[in-house]
C-alpha cells in the first residue's frame, strides 16, 4: 500500500524556534494577530470588506481538527474520518484524535492547517483566518502524519459530496510518485481530484517540501488541483519548497515560512490544547509555529473561498486566482516561474476581478 507521508513531501517542518529577548509571558489563549505576517501577505484584510467567505465550506482533508478549539468551534461543519483500520469509512467525525481516542504524534498538524484558512477574526484571541467567516469540514484521512492514496481519496469524494466548495490537501508523497501517477500505475489520486472537479468542488494541494524539487508533489501534480509552492515572510521562495512545474501549470504561491529556529519566521496558527511549545514565542499552548507548504495551501484556499462567496464557479475562482496573483519582489502578474507559479496570491485583487458568477451550490 503506498503511503502519504506528510513528515516526508508536505509535511509542515516545525523549527526549534528560539526565543527572542524580549518574548511575552506565554499565555494560553494570547491575541496573535500582529504576529501573522501571512494573511498580510496575501493581502486577505484589505479583501474582508468585499467578501469574508460567509456561506462557504473548505474541507480540510488531512489528520484531522481539535473540535474544541475556541477559534474553531463555532467554524465546523460535519466532518469525518477514514483512518480505520482497513475497514471501511467513515468511522468518525474528523477528530484529530481518530478511532483509538489518543492524539498521536504529528496528528496536530489538520488543526494547524484548518486556523489558517478560516480561524474566527476579531475575537481578541489566537489568530485571524484568511477567510474568518467560511467553515471548515475536518476530514481525517491520515494517523500519525501519513495515509494511504485510498484513504485520502475516500475523503476527497466524501467532501465533495457532502457539501465542501474547497478542498484543501496539505500533503503529499515521495518524489517520483508523479511518474506513477501520470501514467496511471496509481490512479486514486487522479481519478479523486477530478472526481471533485467534477463535482464543482475546487482543489488546492501543497507542492511539497523537497527542497527545490522542480515538479509539484502528487496529488497537486495532477491535472485540476491548484498546486501552491511556498515563500518566507520576505516574499522570497521558501528554501524547502518544491518548485510549481506540473502538465497544466496551474500553479500559485502563498506564505510557508523559512524553517529557520527563530520566532516569528514561521506561520502562527491553532494546534490541540496542549500540544503547542507555551514557553517557545509566548503563543500559549494552543497556538504554534510550523513552517511547510502545508501551511502555503490553506492561505490560498481561503482565498478561494473568499471568492466563492461571491457566487463564483470553480473555473472562474481558478482562473482569477491565476491572472490576479503577483510574483514576489518584483509585483508582476500575469506571468509564470517555476519558484512561484503566476505569483503570490492577492486576496484584494482577486475579490475586485470582474468575471462570471454561478450559482454557489448547497
């Protein structure tokens, strides 16, 4: 059975952060919001007076969420889980803690991912999401950080037919693995993101942590998932990243971190009570650091779902995501590298781009 192992192509590289001399006592629930250099980078404030994403459900398809989480409690929708032991799914309601009731190591990561996307804004805790009014849908399909291709499939066509208009995949598989799925030796990923596409459902899948590897890992190397690759706080490529080269170039970047061990370099989110580092950067114990393009992709899937509030389909939010994002430094759009894609999502230009609307789907 091929596995998708996050710690290995997509996995968020969680620095030893250092801390800085003038760190404030850690807290367990602190305001965090000047700390996120990320949705400002994405520009995703400057959209909120346009769209919000209200109405808008993302799947976070990954190790599950902290269903507890006082910024995201209020945020989720009925989830679940297809960790079971072989047998089939879904066994669960997408609770990081899986079937067996224990939160296993590497398991805080879908928490992780689902508070940048869509964290509740304004309420003088934790963190602001880039879509602080869409819901979230945690779907448990990897145990101690990694799955297999059947369960994460199984969890794509469960999110796409019970109500989620993004699909976030912030994991990924060896390199290599692309070969195999090209050529259709391992169809479950293929068959699944089309499956979805199918549905009307859009899909944005991590590149990958490899380094400079210059193709997107599967299942963003397949053709209609949005593949995002990873930049610093700087704008710069984020050194771990894979490159976005894939068959349909659909490609985009977002804020991953550097991985270096210092506070502040990293994207600050939700984790588990009790699973954050309280005496690392004073952001308590439910909140953390992780650096990866696992932490790129739900930037850009609240982007999306910004604009599916707006009634827009999934072809016009691919299209405008692609012609609104900017390369980093140099601000052009329109153009694509292989570092970045068509560039740095924008959520303001984006939510401001004329196009056609459909009918959001219920």
């Amino acid at each position: 059975m091929y596995r998708t192992a996050l710690s290995v192509s997509a996995a968020a590289l969680t620095a030893l952060a250092v801390l800085p001399a003038a760190a404030a006592p850690a807290q367990d629930h602190p305001d965090l919001r000047d700390a996120q250099y990320g949705i400002d980078q994405v520009r995703a404030p400057q959209a909120w007076g346009t769209s919000r994403g209200a109405g808008v459900v993302i799947a976070v398809v990954d190790t599950g969420v902290d269903l507890s989480h006082p910024d995201l409690a209020r945020k989720l929708v009925r989830g679940a889980t297809f960790t079971c032991g072989g047998e089939p799914g879904p066994c669960g309601d997408g609770d990081w803690k899986g079937p067996n009731g224990v939160g296993d190591p590497s398991d805080e990561h879908g928490t992780h991912v689902s508070g940048i996307a869509a964290a509740v804004a304004g309420n003088g805790i934790g963190i602001d999401g880039v879509a602080p009014d869409a819901n979230i849908m945690p779907v448990k399909v990897l145990e101690e950080g990694s799955g297999s291709f059947e369960e994460v499939a199984a969890g794509i066509h469960w999110a796409a037919d019970h109500g989620a208009n993004v699909i976030n995949l912030s994991l990924g598989d060896l390199p290599g693995m692309q070969a195999l799925t090209y050529t259709g030796l391992v169809a479950e990923a293929a068959e699944a993101v089309s499956y979805a596409r199918g549905k009307g459902v859009l899909v944005v899948a991590a590149a990958g942590n490899d380094f400079q590897f210059p193709l997107c890992g599967t299942p963003g190397f397949e053709d209609g998932a949005l593949c995002v690759t990873s930049t610093d706080r700087r704008e710069l490529p984020s050194a771990f990243s894979n490159s976005g080269i894939k068959p349909d170039l659909m490609a985009v970047a977002a804020p991953g971190g550097s991985a270096l061990p210092i506070c502040g370099e990293d994207v600050v989110s939700t984790v588990p009570a009790g699973t954050g580092r309280a005496a690392v950067c004073g952001y308590g114990d439910s909140y953390d650091e992780y650096a990866g393009t696992s932490m790129a992709t739900p930037h850009v899937a609240g982007v999306a779902a910004l604009l599916a509030a707006q009634g827009r389909s999934a072809e016009n939010i691919l299209d405008v995501l692609l012609a609104t994002s900017r390369q980093g430094v140099t601000g052009l759009r329109g153009v694509f590298t292989p570092q970045y894609g068509f560039g740095i999502v924008d959520a303001q230009a984006a939510v401001a781009a004329p196009g056609p609307a459909a009918k959001k789907r219920r």
